[in-house]
C-alpha cells in the first residue's frame, strides 16, 4: 500500500487545527468528503489516528506518530516537485542559494556563475524559523545557516565562527563600554528564547538564576531593532548583523566569554548534486571573504 500524500495533507491539516470543519474550510473541501479521506486513511494504515467525540478531536500515539513524520515527507515531496518543474521548464537551468541576514554570499554566487553561465543563480534570505524548512521544502538548494538548528536529513558543512554582540539601546546604561560580561547582562530583558539563539552554558550564565519571562514573537532582525531602540529589551546577534542594521538609537558591544555564532552550509541530506558538491567547494574557498563582517569589508576597502 502506497502513501496517499494528498490524504496525509488532510490529516495534517485536521491535527494541526483540531478541528474538521476549520480544516475542511482551509482545504477549501466539504467537510464530508474530508471526514471519508481521513477514515480512508486510516483503514489504509490500519491505525486509529484521531479520538473523537461530540466535541472535540485528539491524536491518538498512531496519529501523534504520524503527524511527526507527516512533516519531512510532505516537505520532500514538495522539494521534488519544485526541482522537477524547474529541470523540465522552458527557462535556464536553476539554483537557490539561501543566506540569513549579516551573510554575503555574492563572491560564492559569483564563481559558481561564472563556472556555469547556463545557469541561473538566485538568492533567497531566510530567518530563524525557516532556514531549515527552505532546505527541506526546496526552495533552496543550498543554504548558509546560523547554528544550532536541527541537522536530521541534512548535511551540514561548518564554515566560520563570528563573535555575538549584545544589542542595547543608544542611551542604555553600559553603552560606551568596551565590552560587557554575562553577568553584566544578567538583568535584563532578553527579547528572544535564550536556548534558541545561546549555547546552554551561555544560556544558564544569562539566566543567573532566574525565571525567565515569556517572550513575545518577534521574527525579524528589525522588529527586535525597534523593541530595543524603544527600550523594552536587549538582543544578542552576531557581529555581522549588528553591524549590517546599523542605527543611530541603538548600539552593539561585545560580550566577553560569549559562545561565537556558527556559519555552516546545509542542504539535503538525500540529495546527490554535482552543482551542490561544486557550491561547497567553492563556499569553503571563499569562507573568509563572503561571511566577514560589513564593518571589516568596509575597513579593508578604505585602508
């Protein structure tokens, strides 16, 4: 029996909203016909995958288990298709290069197109929470990740490591220091997860003890800039993004013993490329060049 990938669409959309009707309406189906798919289903996997009652659905472990594995799949599938439509257009042929913010990855760009001037190069910046899911998807092809993400189904090629920076306000009380120490920082407001963007060490030292409060979604490199100019919090980004977003009611210091942002290049795990095998190659050549700082690229220009 094969997986039916549109059925596993429906179930994703039932669990993830737990509810049919709202599913059926983002699905843009009747929800009839998608409670007959998902019985479908189930008598195909010859597993329960929901508990129902008047009231309320809930996964069962089949439908938990399933739904953590509906996710790679789906997203492998989609990869597939883009890359298969793109081979078999009426275009040149393509590749996507995706890059978090403060990365520079025009000279690796560059050589890779000038090596195949057939083909068309494309960029495509991410963030924190899709650096990964344009990989897996296939939007991209390759992609510069900031570490720690989660590495299942990837290859992942370490390239550079760049110091973390705090983010204060221009009128903060340690602004104008040379530096900072975590425990300098330890009673502030940080504005992201600790354990999404620290090591654990460095998380613990920043924490000192504490409780830490909820931290409101801010997903862009300018939302957290405004939040901290209008004094709500401080952020720690590597040095190549603050320098990037330079503004004048903000400022940037180094944090002393802070663990360094890993740069790493990603890309399916399942893949065999000889564009993608060429692009490492060339991106580990060129690591010092495309990755430094905005603020060290502009100081070589001008000595």
């Amino acid at each position: 029996m094969d997986l039916d990938l549109r059925k596993l669409r429906y179930f994703v959309a039932v669990a993830e909203r737990q509810h049919f009707g709202r599913a059926a309406e983002a699905l843009h189906i009747a929800q009839s016909v998608l409670s007959r798919q998902i019985m479908a289903l189930e008598r195909e996997l010859r597993a329960q995958l929901f508990v129902r009652t008047r009231r309320t659905i809930s996964l069962t472990p089949a439908g938990e288990q399933l739904l953590a594995d509906a996710g790679p799949l789906l997203a492998n599938a989609e990869a597939v298709r883009r890359r298969v439509g793109r081979a078999g257009g009426s275009g040149p042929l393509g590749f996507t290069v995706g890059f978090m913010p403060g990365l520079i990855v025009t000279p690796a760009v560059r050589v890779l197109s000038e090596h195949h001037p057939e083909l068309s190069v494309e960029v495509l910046r991410t963030s924190w929470d899709d650096q990964v899911q344009v990989i897996s998807d296939g939007r991209v092809d390759v992609g510069y990740l900031r570490l720690p993400v989660d590495q299942r189904g990837l290859t992942v090629l370490p390239l550079l490591a760049e110091p973390r920076v705090v983010v204060l306000p221009a009128d903060h009380r340690l602004a104008g220091r040379n530096g900072v120490t975590l425990a300098d920082l330890a009673g502030e407001q940080l504005l992201q997860n600790p354990d999404a963007v620290l090591l654990p060490q460095d998380a613990a030292a920043l924490r000192h003890g504490r409780t830490w409060p909820p931290v409101q979604a801010i997903r862009t490199v300018e939302e957290k800039l405004e939040y901290v100019a209008a004094g709500h919090g401080i952020v720690v980004l590597p040095l190549s993004v603050a320098t990037f977003y330079t503004r004048p009611d903000v400022t940037h210091l180094p944090v002393h013993g802070l663990s360094p942002s890993q740069v790493a290049l990603a890309w399916d795990r399942n893949r065999r490329s000889r564009l993608i095998e060429e692009f490492a190659e060339i991106a580990v050549m060129l690591q010092a060049a495309p990755l430094k700082p905005l603020a060290a690229r502009q100081a070589t220009a001008h000595s």
